[in-house]
C-alpha cells in the first residue's frame, strides 16, 4: 500500500485547521482527579494526558500543562483519587474542565458528591462507579531536547486503594467493555466510549 504523506516538523507547525498529535495518541482514558488543598478546599478536575505507568505497585500518572490548583494541592498534600469518568458522567465531566478560581468547588459545580476516601483525605465522587486512591511518589517537569523546561508536570502516584462497584466484575473480570469508559479524541469536541462492539480478544504467544 502506497501512502501520500503529509509531514512537517512541530516546531514549524503541523499546517493544518487542528493539531493532530492529540487525536494520533488517542483515544487516551480521562483522569479525573480530585484533590483537597492544605486548607480543606476541595479541587476536581479532568486530565486527558493520564494514564497507568506500572503493575507492582500500581502507579499511574497524568500531566499538568501548567501549575493549576490540582498541582498545587498534591505538592501541599501528597494525595489525590482518580474516579472513572463513564458515560452517564460525561456532562458532568465537562462541567468540571471550567477555568474558575481556586476557591471554587468544581464538585458543587457540576452537581457531583464529595465521598469521603478509606486510606486517603481527598475525596472521589461518589457518582463514579470506579475509584483509585492514590499517594504522590514524583512530580517531574518535563523538559525538551533542548534540555529546557516547559511548563507542565508530570505527576506520578502509587494506588494505595481500588473501590470498584461489583456489577462490573464479570466472573472476576473488570468489564471494560461495559463500564462506558469515556475516552478523549483529538478534535475540539471529540470524545469516544468503548463497548462491547469493540471488544475482540488475542491471547499473547506463549
């Protein structure tokens, strides 16, 4: 198959309406992270670049392009939780991506429930099916080729606690397929679910 390649440099621009590296490396599962800060005040908010890293221990991580509040309050507290944004939750999930002051309270923002957490004091939204707890083991600022830093961190947590409603374990097995995970696409306003549809299974070679 003969392919007719657009290409381009990304220091240079992609020449394009919208910037593909997003919907190329995608869908990418959504962390919503709640924090709480040093002074109780309470942060929810959504990260698109967010995803697991290890098995033993279990750490997963997301980036913060810019020092928002859910940056700060982990450097203050050294926790947060991560609670499955599925479909029922979408609206609600895009409540939560308003830039608004650190005093507001994006869980009363977008109608959501603060759940007090087992092992950890930032709480998980108790409408969310799925939740981990999680401690804050690095916060790295990334850096380019050029050995400079750019202005986002990565941020990387062991979970500590996993609380998953029973419905969606079939015979023992997390039911991916009809958790209704929602998932981010690469356009302005793309979004993606996974389903049963999607599912095939490939065993790996012994």
């Amino acid at each position: 198959m003969a392919f007719d390649f657009h290409t381009y440099e990304p220091r240079l621009g992609h020449g394009l309406t919208h910037d593909p590296f997003n919907a190329i490396v995608g869908p990418r599962p959504i962390g919503w992270i709640s924090t709480r800060s040093r002074e109780g005040g309470l942060n929810l908010a959504p990260y698109s670049f967010f995803n697991a890293f290890n098995y033993v221990p279990p750490i997963v991580g997301f980036a913060s392009i810019g020092r928002k509040d859910t940056l700060r309050n982990i450097e203050e507290t050294g926790e947060f939780a991560w609670s499955l944004a599925h479909r029922p939750l979408a609206e609600a999930m895009n409540q939560t991506c308003a830039a608004v002051p650190p005093e507001v309270d994006e869980f009363a923002l977008a109608g959501l429930t603060p759940a007090p957490s087992r092992l950890i004091s930032a709480p998980h939204v108790q409408e969310s099916p799925v939740h981990f707890e999680c401690r804050c083991t690095q916060i790295v600022q990334l850096q380019g080729i050029d050995g400079q830093t750019v202005p986002t961190w990565l941020v990387l947590g062991e979970v500590v606690a996993v609380a998953i409603d029973k419905a969606l374990l079939k015979d023992g097995v997390y039911d991916t397929a009809n958790a209704g995970h929602i998932l981010r696409g690469g356009g302005p306003a793309d979004y993606f679910t996974v389903g049963p549809e999607q599912l095939f299974r490939m065993h790996r070679p012994a």
